[in-house]
C-alpha cells in the first residue's frame, strides 16, 4: 500500500511543477530580453511534468507489484525532484528589485541552466524507474 502514498505525492510534485512552470511562463512576460530562455525553461519543466504524470499512473496501474527498493529510489527521486521546483521557483520569482528583473537574469541565468541540467538527469532517472517498473509487470505477466 505504499504505492498509494507515492502515487499521491508524485501527483503532488507534478502539481507543484506546473505551477513553477506557470511562474517560469508569467515571468517570462515581464522580462522581454530573456523571454525566449524563461519560456524553454518553462517548457522544460511542463515536459518534465507530463513523465511525472506518467510515472504516477504507471504506479497506480502496478499496485503491489514493486519492490521495495523501487519504490524507495522513486521516493528519493521525487524529493529531488521537488528540491529542483523549489530552488528553480527561487531562482526566477524573486519579488525584490522588480524594476531590474532583466539585469537580475543576466546573474541568474548560470543558475537556471544548472537546474535545467539537474532536471534533465531527474527526467531520464524517472524514465528508468518506468521502464523498471514496465519491465517488471512484463516479468511477472510471463512468470
């Protein structure tokens, strides 16, 4: 029974990256020179929520068909995950100097790339966990 609350919180996380991801799209709009970098981030991040979505309902379709050490691995992933939203959301939304948000990016920017490549390691990791999982209802369909 596990699975249930890891199945809600990946739904949880998912939730929490599409509202980073309408805060990446919303400052976006306010920063014209570095409209183009925020909305790839942004898209970067949607994209990152659809494999989320997916691992969560791959999950709910194998209750009680995965390990324990899965499962674990999947919970850590999803804390590193929600580390990433965080730090990205701090990273774009702050609410002081508003006035130079596109000086503020210039400085910025090193650091939004840096979570943009620490989310492309989480995606391919939640894409291995499916697979894993994906492998292992095929092991027991064929045991």
């Amino acid at each position: 029974m596990a699975e249930i609350g890891i199945v809600a919180s990946i739904f949880g996380v998912a939730a929490f990256g599409t509202k980073v991801a309408k805060s990446l799209y919303e400052t976006g709009d306010v920063m014209i020179h570095a409209h183009q970098q925020i909305a790839s981030m942004a898209k970067h991040v949607s994209q990152f929520t659809v494999v989320l979505r997916h691992l969560g309902r791959v999950l709910e379709a194998e209750k009680g068909n995965c390990s324990k050490d899965l499962l674990r691995d999947i919970q850590k992933l999803k804390h590193s995950c929600k580390r990433t939203f965080k730090e990205i959301n701090a990273t774009i939304r702050s609410r002081r100097l508003k006035p130079f948000i596109p000086v503020r990016w210039l400085f910025k920017k090193a650091k939004a790339k840096e979570l943009e490549a620490r989310l492309d390691s989480e995606q391919s990791m939640l894409q291995t966990m499916i697979q894993s999982v994906t492998v292992s209802k095929l092991g027991s369909i064929q045991s």
